[in-house]
C-alpha cells in the first residue's frame, strides 16, 4: 500500500511512500543546481530513517509534476531516460511510470479538464521503458524490499557529476554507471567491485553481452554526457 507523500513514520502502517526529496535532487542536478554529492547525501539519511524493507517510488513524472512543473523533457531534457534508469536501480526503489510516459507523453496534461494522450507508436520510448522492466524483474538484486540487494557507492566524481554504485544479491550484482553532467568523462573500471566474467550491459543505445577482465579489470570506462551504463551479471 502507497502512503501519497514522505514521512519515515507512514512505513508502521504502508508498504511505500514518494520518494519526492530523490526526485527534487534530480530535478536541480538537471538544472545545474545540484550535483551527485546530494544523492550520495540523501543515501546516507535514507540509511538511517528507512528500513531495509521500506519500499521509495522513486520517479520522474506524476499528475502533479506534469501537469504544473513541465514534461520529463522540459524539466531533464537529455537526462531523461538516464534519471529514469537511476531511478530504477536506487536504493530502497520502486519505480513510477506516469500515464503516456512509455509513449513519449511530451505535452502538460490538464489537471482538472479532460485531456488526451497521444498513443501513436513511438517504439523508442517502448523499448526503453520495456527494458528497464525487464532488467529489475530479472535481476534479484533489484527486487524490492528485503527480496532485494544491498547497495554500495562505489565512486563519486563531485566535480564532473558522475556516480557509481553496486547492489548484489547472493550471486547476481549490478553495477550502474551514471554521467549527469553536461560533459563527457572517464570512470576507472578499477575499484567498481566487477566480480563475474560476463554481464548483460544496458545503455542508452540498447543493451549488448560482454566479457570481463579478472580478476582485476583495468582501463577507464568513457561515457558520453547525460548516459549511463548498467551491468546486470546472469541476465
């Protein structure tokens, strides 16, 4: 059950609550007004006042953000499937999929008036929607309170806005990448906790197999701004 805002408290008495102070952050890294240092901020607290079953829905668009604040592409531009995919994979998360999202909703929905969504085919907002999906079905790791794993900041980059962390589940591990900076930048492969020899990769362009250097990869992983880059082991 869905407490509809965020206080610690509502977790005696429901299963989940907005996670709106994430979604905030989000919104002013966007913007240019905040940056990773304030996720990793809010990860701290989120360890000190939720359990590790306390579930957050964690999204980047609902009636109200829409409707009154602007569409995913007025508020994050080209961030916007890449929030989506942190989203997906943060601490504690559950995800949000607002009403035409999957479709590419890209127009403010009337609050009290009637209104329409444009369900005219656009594969690319599917495939992607669909995909991520998939990859928190499949992976233990991601599965929602106690049934999912533990979570790791691996590697904070404050100046160029780039973060990595790792959640893992007995055998299964994901590794996400994320570049929420306007600039292209490096992330060392060394140190982001890499243990298994093959992992399903998934970025913004679609999602290949690789194989993985051990036991210690090396090298320096490039990411395009505003990209991530999720390894999933085992699927």
């Amino acid at each position: 059950m869905l407490a509809e805002w965020e206080d610690p408290a509502h977790m005696a008495y429901f299963n989940m609550n907005y996670g709106w102070e994430f979604h905030h952050i989000t919104n002013m890294i966007a913007k240019g007004e905040m940056n990773v240092e304030n996720i990793e901020e809010y990860w701290k607290k989120l360890d000190t006042t939720y359990s590790r079953d306390d579930i957050r829905m964690y999204f980047t668009t609902n009636h109200d953000e829409n409707s009154w604040n602007g569409t995913v592409f007025e508020r994050y531009g080209d961030l916007q499937e890449t929030v989506f995919a942190l989203c997906m994979v943060f601490d504690r998360g559950m995800p949000l999929i607002y009403s035409g999202q999957e479709n590419g909703l890209d127009h403010r929905l009337s609050f009290f008036g009637k209104d329409s969504i444009n369900w005219a085919p656009k594969p690319e907002f599917q495939q992607f929607y669909a995909e991520m999906l998939k990859m928190k079905k499949d992976n233990p790791a991601l599965w929602n309170g106690n049934y999912g794993g533990n979570f790791e900041i691996l590697y904070l980059d404050i100046e160029n806005n780039a973060i990595a962390f790792k959640r893992t589940k007995d055998s299964n591990e994901v590794v996400a990448l994320y570049n929420l900076s306007d600039g292209d930048v490096s992330i060392p492969m060394d140190g982001l906790g890499f243990t298994q020899e093959e992992y399903h990769l998934h970025r913004n362009d679609g999602d290949v197999f690789i194989q993985m250097e051990q036991p210690k990869p090396s090298g320096e992983w490039e990411m395009p701004s505003g990209t991530y880059l999720i390894f999933t082991s085992g699927s």
